[in-house]
C-alpha cells in the first residue's frame, strides 16, 4: 500500500491509502467533500541517515562527469549455491539448471 496526498482548498492536505499505481487524480475531501487534486509529495525513506543521504547525492554528481570503471571482480569472491533438499523422491531425478 502507498500514501497518496491530496490538497483539498479549504482544509488542506489528507492522505489516502492505496495499491500503488490506483490512486485517483481527484479525491473527494473527507472534511467537506469538495474535489481535492493529487499532489506530489518526497517519498519516504525508512532506515537511511543524513550521511548517508548526502554520500549517495554525492556519488551520483560525480558519477555524472566521472562514471567509476569496474576493471575486476569485487574481492568478496563468487556467491556459492544453497543446496536444497527435495521433498519428494520423483524432484532429484529432475534436470538441474
């Protein structure tokens, strides 16, 4: 579910809560009931800090002029294969990818 804002003239902005992408361009104000029209808001970001929100601005400028160029692997090496244990006999006799 996202949080959608509306601006209702009289009584200001409401929120309203729908499936992303469903959100009507007009709502009508809980308040008066009059049309109140969508407006764009910041989205909201959850477990980031202010160091972090400025290196990611700052990476991006830079990256602008000066994109980084990956010339080997990072060092944290090649993710290995969980394996998993099938649950009926008939599954391990199938092809694996």
């Amino acid at each position: 579910m996202a949080i959608y804002e509306f601006l209702c003239e009289q009584h200001g902005v409401f929120e309203l809560h729908r499936p992303i992408g469903q959100a009507p361009s007009e709502q009508a104000c809980p308040d008066c009931g009059a049309p109140a029209r969508r407006i764009v808001s910041a989205p909201m970001v959850i477990g980031s800090t202010r160091s972090a929100w400025s290196g990611a601005i700052e990476r991006a400028a830079r990256s602008a002029h000066e994109p980084e160029v990956v010339s080997s692997v990072p060092a944290a090496g090649a993710r290995q294969r969980i394996r998993t244990v099938p649950l009926t006999p008939q599954l391990a006799r199938l092809p694996r990818p």
